[in-house]
C-alpha cells in the first residue's frame, strides 16, 4: 500500500500540465471576468496615491499591499525589510521668466510654429512674471533664495561642450532641450536616447560654470505637465538645482532665448535629500509542489515619483504580478517551482529594493529559475523580451501567444529590478513584458499618471498574459 501510494504521488506530482489553448482560454476568462487588478489599482491610487521611497505614503502603501495580498489564501505573504534613500520636494517649488519681447514675440505665431497643439492652453497672461510648469527632478538640490539668470538653450551634447568651451554657458541656466526621436517607432528607444540629459545634464553643464539647468520634460507629448525622474551628481562636481519643464514651455523658452537676450529666469527651488528610512520589499507566493525551492520570480516596483499616482509607474506591473499569481490559483493550476510575486521598493531613485531581495536570495541559497519584470504600464499586453537561451522554448508557443495578440517574442529579456538576481543566479531566465509603448511617455512621472489614464481590460490582458508566460516558465524551466 505504501508502495503504490508513494508510486501514484510521483506519478501525479511529476506530471507537467499541458499549457494549451484550453488553459490560455481559462486564464483568459478568468481575467476578463472576474479580474481584480484594476478595482485593486484603484484602491491604491485613489486612497493612498503617489509612493515615493521613504515617504509616509509609501509606508502605507507596504501596510495596504500586505493586508490586501493576504486576503487572497496564498502560501505566504510577508515584508522584507530594506533601508531606502530619502529624497522631498517642499512647497517652495518655483520657476518663471520675465520678457520684454514675450508678448510681441507670440503675437502673429501661428501654433503650429510651435509644432505644439496645447501651446494655446498655455496659462501665459501678459504681465511681469511668467510662471511656467515645472518640476525638480528627483535629487536635485535646492536654490538659497531665489537664482535668476539668463538662459542659454542645447539641442545635443555636442552643441554643449562646443557652448561650454566657448564660455557661453558660465553663470546661465542651461535648457537641454533635445526632444524625442519622433521617428523611432519603440518610444522606449526614445528615452534611451534622451534620457542621458536628464540623469547626468546638471554635473554636464556645472562643468561650464553653469548655474542651473532645465530640462526637456521625456515624453513624445508637446504640452503643459512637467514630468520629473531620477538625476544623478558626479561627486566631483558642484552641485547645482535641475528642474524638468513641460515640453511646450521648452518649445517657447528655445525660441524666446533667441529673441530676446535679456530673458530672465527665476527658479525657486526647497527640495531636500534626507537620512535614509525603513521600507520594504511586498511579496506573496505559491510553494510549488516538485521543486519547492526552486523560484520564479515576477513583479514590478512599488514606489513611484511623487506625481500623480504612480498608475502605470508602476502600479500596474505591480498588479500585473499579483493579479498573475491570482489567476493562477484560482483556475487551479499547481505550479512546479515555488512562484513568488514581488513588489520592489525604490527602483526609481536608488534600486535599494531590488538590490536587497538579491543579497537575501544570495544569503538564503535561493535558486532563481526565472524572473519577469513588468515596468512599461498598463496598456495593452504585446509580448515579451526573453533571453535567448530559452528564446526557442517560447517560440513553442507561438501560435497561441498570437491568438491573444501577445506574440511579439523579441530577443534579449530583463529590467532594472531583477537584473541584480543574475548577481547570485547567473543562469536565471531573464523575462520582460512588452505592452503597447505608443503612451506611455505622455504620463510617465508627471501628474497625469492617475488611475483614469487606466484601462482596465487592457489591464487584465497584460495580467493574464503575464500569468501564462509564468506557467510556459514554470513547465519549461527545471
Ligand atoms: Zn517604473
């Protein structure tokens, strides 16, 4: 008898589930149906709101994402503890221009001048002092008092050293303004190719004697919402403020700085880095029932920048995960490896997170199969980015990840929050979902990325798709 039970165990629990469309179908429904990722994303946005590390809010969302996930009956849920960099915007948080020519200058422009259709809505009335929507961008120092200077406008780090060198840009601000490639079809790869002058443009342009610097809001969108983002200082430089200004006013500040050479602009900034403060890493998991020590990990990260709500930065890879991990369960599917959803702290401004949950997998001998980032929003699920050692192990699937729209397979996976997993597990399955990228880069960290700008089908998708390309990862990997 104790034969045969122990027989007929091994039978069933080595036995793979057939990933099918019978399956894709069920994960699908499940979803579509009865899907919980977009009622929890509000629940997020609209009672907590933006989670910028170290902040009171963020603490509370680590409270609320704790008790939400353990209403779900999964294995586990639990906190993992990690210190994380500091950083507030204050109240003090100004930026305008005085113009002789200003009001000459835009009479008689047609808009499309401006290649900006929101330039009318531009809240611009004559007067002395024009205030312009802007934001410090996350690390940046604050002004003493107010800093006032005159502008000097860059379309590429080329036509900054040659300024720089011929001392143009001593005592300026500078306003790197080198917009979005419209032409590139990812508009990922358009952030790749500007965001350099977010990150490192203000240690660039001090190196020149600059006194501050303004940069391009990264988005393909011309209008009035500045969106802010991480910069970083090159310690052997000084420090000087760095505020993001929306695209239209970079439109209108580029030509004003060639019309008028006593434009002034002021800045006003209070921002301040503070010690680093108590956090932590949000996870929930499913053992699994052949290799219980074996992990696939998958989740997005749960701070965000302090505008907005953090909605598709990156609430929705967070629920991307969870709500995976969910439909998994719910239609009954028994994984072989232990699945664990995580929601990383501080991928935005210090990667202390991520950083943390590799070191404690390193400490505890964990063995990482795979790991799935999701951190491009919640638009609709295109495919995926997977390493090429388990691209052909994919390409199985093809035909069916075409019949739900997410078959764009391309090569090479990976993300910023699980990348450090390679540091322990070098041979981990890197994953990264691929939604539609075309509007991303119109909310992404600035005000408007709020719950509305979900949708919530389009939600469920990339959640049902991130749910089957676990389970391809949970029968394919051993
Ligand atoms: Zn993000």
């Amino acid at each position: 008898m104790r034969l045969l039970l122990t027989g007929f165990l091994f039978i069933a629990s080595s036995a793979r589930a057939q990933i099918d469309s019978v399956f894709f179908r069920r994960v699908f429904n499940e979803a579509l149906e009865n899907g919980q990722a977009y009622s929890r994303l509000g629940e997020l946005c609209k009672t907590i709101g933006s989670r910028l590390s170290g902040s009171p809010q963020a603490d509370k969302a680590v409270a609320w994402g704790k008790q939400m996930l353990s209403g779900y009956g999964f294995d586990s849920v639990y906190l993992q503890p990690v210190m994380v960099p500091r950083w507030e915007r204050s109240k003090t948080e100004a930026l305008s221009f005085t113009s002789a020519v200003f009001n000459t200058a835009i009479k008689g422009e047609k808009l499309q001048d401006f290649n900006c259709e929101a330039f009318e809505e531009l809240p611009l009335k004559p007067s002395k002092n024009h205030k312009i929507p802007a934001v410090a961008l996350g690390g940046s120092v604050g002004t003493s008092g107010k800093l006032q200077a005159g502008i000097v406008s860059v379309h590429s780090d080329a036509q900054l050293d040659s300024l720089g060198k011929a001392g143009v840009l001593k005592g300026k601000m500078v306003l790197l303004n080198r917009p979005f490639p419209e032409t590139y079809l990812n508009t990922f790869r358009a952030y790749g190719a500007c965001v350099g002058q977010r990150v490192n443009g203000a240690s660039k342009a001090t190196a020149f004697g600059a006194v501050a610097v303004l940069v391009r809001s990264m988005s393909n969108r011309c209008d009035l919402h500045a969106h802010t983002g991480v910069m970083i200082y090159d310690d052997k430089q000084s420090k000087i403020p760095a505020m993001a200004v929306a695209t239209a006013v970079a439109n209108l500040l580029d030509k004003l700085s060639q019309q008028d050479p006593n434009l002034r602009i002021s800045m006003e900034l209070g921002c301040q880095s503070m010690p680093d403060a108590p956090s932590a890493n949000v996870v929930a998991e499913t053992r699994g029932s052949n290799y219980p020590k074996s992990i696939i990990t998958f989740g997005g990260h749960f701070d965000s920048w302090d505008q907005g709500e953090g909605a598709h930065d990156d609430g929705a890879g967070c629920m991307h995960a969870f709500e995976a991990l969910r439909l998994l369960k719910s239609i009954g599917y028994q994984p072989r490896h232990t699945l664990r959803c995580v929601w990383w702290m501080n991928e935005e401004n210090g990667l202390r997170g991520a950083t943390e949950y590799a070191a404690v997998a390193g400490k505890n001998n964990e063995k990482h199969l795979a790991a799935l980032e999701s951190d491009r929003g919640g638009f609709t699920p295109r495919g995926f980015g997977v390493d090429s050692v388990f691209l052909p192990k994919v390409l199985k699937y093809k035909a069916l990840l075409d019949a739900y729209s997410i078959g764009e397979i391309e090569k090479g996976g990976g993300g910023a929050d699980i990348g450090p997993i390679r540091k322990v597990n070098p041979n981990a399955v890197l994953v990264g979902f691929i939604p539609d990228s075309q509007r991303y880069f119109d909310v992404h960290h600035s005000e408007t990325d709020v719950f509305e700008s979900v949708n919530k089908r389009e939600l469920h998708l990339g959640a049902a798709a991130v749910a089957v390309m676990i389970a391809i990862l949970d029968q394919e990997l051993d």
